[in-house]
C-alpha cells in the first residue's frame, strides 16, 4: 500500500517555511536600519509589553531557546538598550527591563513592522485577515493542548 503523502500540500511544513519566509523578510526591515536580529526584536517587543521579565519567561513568550535570549540578551545590555534587576518577589531571579534608548528603539522599529504586516496581508481582504487570525489563534490554542508525547493514530489518510 502506498502512502499518499507530498510534503509539499503538509501544512506542518507549509507554516513552516511560511514563517522562516516572513521571520528573514521582516528582520531585514529592522536588521539593516537598526542592527537587530530577530531574537533581539522579540526581547524589545516582550520587555516593551511586559517590563520586568526574567530570561525564562523572555525564552517561553518569545518562543526562543535559551542560548538565543542569553546571547541577545547579553548584546542589548552591552548596547545599553535594557537593564537587568533583581526580582523584587525573588531575589535569586534577575529580571530584565528596556532602558530609555531601549523603549525609543523599540518606538522606532514597531511603526516599521506594522506597516511590513500591512503590506504583507494586503493580499488578503478584511474579512480575510479576521478570519485568519481566529483560525490561527485556534490552531495556537489546540497546540498547546495537545500531548507531545501522545502517539499518533489513525493510520494512512487515503
């Protein structure tokens, strides 16, 4: 029996080199002009949102591993753009905050990537754009319910 498998129609892999696409073209918008990398991006972003962070919490929310957000981490504390402090709740935990060039940063970068989403879903009409957001959210949501370590069942699809 035959598996009727083509990677090309696997959405796994689809979203997958969908958002390798968009993760290099979007970092070229803020890699050229302000000399961020794409890890260091999501820290402003994160510390933008949520001052006070600890690099654990900066690694789960940003769907970074740990050697990213140290490295990038260690780079935007050198630059002066953040500030590392002890937890006020815990005071084995360091956590991180943007300093005032590290809040400007991020001000000048965001209105760049939101206009490079603008144009990225102009393909798509409003109606469109909506619903993809609710169908990724929802994808998001049972993802993060499923079992990793469940077995997969079910066989073949035909």
């Amino acid at each position: 029996m035959t598996t009727l498998f083509r990677l090309e129609g696997f959405l796994p892999y689809r979203f997958d080199r969908l958002a390798k696409h968009i993760s290099v073209s979007l970092a070229g918008v803020y890699r050229r002009r302000f000399a961020v990398s794409v890890p260091q991006w999501r820290i402003l972003a994160l510390l933008h949102e949520t001052p006070y962070l600890s690099a654990k919490a900066i690694s789960r929310q940003g769907n970074l591993d740990k050697v990213a957000v140290s490295r990038a981490v260690a780079d935007l504390e050198k630059r002066g753009l953040l500030e590392r402090y002890l937890s006020t709740g815990d005071g084995r935990v360091i956590e991180l905050c943007l300093t005032t060039a590290g809040s400007e940063l991020f001000e000048s970068i965001a209105p760049l990537a939101l206009h490079w989403e603008t144009d990225f879903l102009s393909v798509l009409s409003e109606t469109e754009r909506r619903n993809l957001r609710e169908i990724l959210q929802k994808l998001e949501d049972h993802a993060m319910t499923e079992d990793p370590a469940m077995p997969v069942t079910g066989g073949a699809i035909k």
